[in-house]
C-alpha cells in the first residue's frame, strides 16, 4: 500500500525542535562531572538536542535536512536553549514537568520520522527503524559530546522501547488506512504515555547479567544434590 503525502507543518517541527532545546539545556545545566559546563556548552547541548533528531532522520533517508532550509530551526533551538538555561532552577523543582516534556521530546521525534519515512515510501519496518533513531538520535549525540555512557544502551525506563511502540502503531494504523496526521497523533501518545509510566513505576527491560544468572540457574538446579543423610 503507498502511504499518503505528507507535509510536516513547519509549527510542528520547530515546537519539536524547542522542546528539544528546552529539554537538553535542562539536562546540561545539572550536570556534575569533572568537565563543568560553561554557558557556551549548555546551549551547545540544547541545540544538539532540539536539531540532532531531524538532523538524523533526513541523513537517513537521504534528503536536505529540513533544519538547514529555514533560518527558524537553529534560532529556535538556540532560543530554546537559551530559555532552558535561564530556568533551570525553577524547571529543576519540576521533576514530572522534566519526564513530561522528555516523554513528548521523544514522541514528536519518533512520530515525524516514521511519517516521513513512510511517505516517502519506505516499508513500515525501516520506516519505523527511522523514526525511532530521530526519536533517540538527539539523546546519543549528548551523551558522545559529553562523555558518558549512552543511554539507550544501558539499562533504563523503556527510553528506545517507548519510541519503538508509538512508531510501531504509526506505523500499523497507517498501513491499515488511516490518515497519516491522526496516525502521527496516536504514535505521539503511544510513546509518552509510556516513557511516562515507564519512568513512574520504574519500568526498564531486563538486565544482561540478571537474564545470565536465571540462565545459570536454571541449569544448576539440574543438578542433583547429594546430602549427607543421603550418602549414608
């Protein structure tokens, strides 16, 4: 089945992008490593954050990066930025304010690159594949910069798994016919209400070495125990 055209409409795509900005001046602003951060490298960070994603997804599918063909997209991240900086101090006593806004980050990452992947017509699976590299490509892009661990690939609330589903049911209503817009909607709620319950219950995928311990488990219980009233 072709997908339906789609036009992301430039409001959508810079609320992503500032929302963006917003969420990665925040995480910069506390952070405590050995290297501080100066002003410069926490508006680094926010725009890293608001422009990496649609940055990543373009690269991906092979077109201009729609952030370097409006003027609007590098001021509003760096606004956004800018903005992020002058509240952390408030924003930082809103801790659901923060999981909110990182789970909506996430979801309008994911749900424009998967619409955009599909209707350019790609098949759902890498086009989900793409959404969910925009909806986490910001994310491993600050972690590089500032030397730590990637996120997603240590163990945490469903970040990458969060974006995965509300791609995948883009994705599906697509395919199944619905509008493409309502389709994006869905996948948007889909990741946020996730990443959200996700991060307030605690929620993460298995750990590696826990699934090696079960796994040792299992086959030493096999084995037979001799006791001692037994040998006599």
């Amino acid at each position: 089945m072709t997908s339906q055209m789609l036009i992301i409409p430039l409001w959508a795509d810079l609320l992503a992008v500032g929302l963006g900005g917003v969420q990665g001046a925040l995480f910069a602003s506390g952070f405590r490593g050995q290297q501080r951060l100066d002003l410069l490298g926490v508006a680094i960070i926010g725009i890293m954050i608001g422009m990496g994603g649609g940055l990543i997804r373009d690269l991906l599918l092979g077109v201009v990066p729609a952030t370097l063909q409006s003027n609007w997209y590098l001021l509003t991240a760096s606004g956004a930025a800018l903005v992020g900086m002058l509240l952390a101090g408030i924003f930082q006593r809103l801790n659901a304010a923060i999981i909110a806004l990182d789970a909506l980050v996430i979801g309008l990452f994911g749900a424009f690159g998967t619409s955009k992947a599909l209707a350019l017509g790609l098949p759902p699976v890498p086009a989900v594949f793409v959404g969910v590299c925009s909806a986490v490509g910001g994310g491993v892009l600050r972690d590089m910069m500032m030397g730590l661990p990637v996120a997603i690939m240590h163990v945490g609330s469903l970040y990458a798994v969060a974006a995965g589903a509300g791609c995948a049911v883009l994705a599906t209503a697509d395919a199944l016919g619905a509008p493409l817009e309502y389709a994006a909607v869905a996948g948007i709620i889909v990741t946020t209400v996730i990443r959200i319950l996700a991060v307030i219950f605690d929620v993460s995928l298995p750990e590696q070495r826990m699934l090696h311990r079960r796994k040792v488990a299992v086959e030493t219980s096999a084995i037979p125990v001799v006791r001692r009233h037994d040998a006599d």
